[in-house]
C-alpha cells in the first residue's frame, strides 16, 4: 500500500487546514500520527474502514475530524482552532487495525508540515 499525504502549510493560531492521505490499495486502518521537532512521534487520530469509525487523542478532540472517501480511497484530516502546539510534521498511516502505537502500522506516507504561528 502507497500512501500520498498532502495539504499542509503555515497558518495563524485559530486557524484551520485539512491534510488528505490516498491510498493506493485496500486498507482496514487509515491514522495520523505527528512528531514535532526533538519529539517522540505521537497518535493523533485514526479511522476504521469498514466501520467508518474515528478515534481521536485527548489534545486534538473536539478540533480534528477524520473521515474516508471510500469511492476515493482516501481519508481527511479536518483540522480546526490549530493551536501553536499542533505544529509538527504530520503522518499519514495504514494498517491491520486502529491503534495508538506507531509500530503497528505497517504503511507510512511520507510527512507534510503543518507549521501554526502566532
């Protein structure tokens, strides 16, 4: 599975951006992840395919939205209320299953920065 993330960029604190991320094969699992600069890579949110469940961390809650485009293959990241804490680069990932642990994800696209300023 070939994953390309787009979408990201500078935008002022209060602000919002979606990142996108399409698959080039089937998948059971699409999340994003972050790692900012000197940091350990975290979970940001993930969705379940076939449920179309999502499942966020407790700092993005109430301000990111994931959702699929099935016909599209592909998965949203709505990003709203950006906080100077969400500047990181962004990850997209596929997997077997949803889980906050990087390593089990076995697919990765490669990162797109999204920079907040104040």
């Amino acid at each position: 599975v070939r994953l390309q993330a787009s979408g990201g960029g500078l935008v002022q604190a209060g602000g919002s951006l979606r990142l996108s991320c399409a698959a080039s094969g089937s998948i059971n699992a699409m999340g994003w992840f972050r790692q900012a600069p000197e940091e350990e890579r975290e979970f940001v949110a993930a969705i379940e395919w076939s449920s179309d469940s999502p499942f966020y961390a407790d700092s993005v809650k109430g301000r990111f939205t994931i959702a699929r485009d099935n016909a599209k293959n592909t998965a949203y990241l709505q990003m709203n209320r950006l906080k100077l804490e969400d500047t990181a680069i962004y990850y997209c990932a596929a997997g077997p299953l949803v889980s906050t642990t990087p390593t089990t994800w076995n697919h990765w696209g490669r990162g797109t920065l999204v920079t907040v300023s104040s």
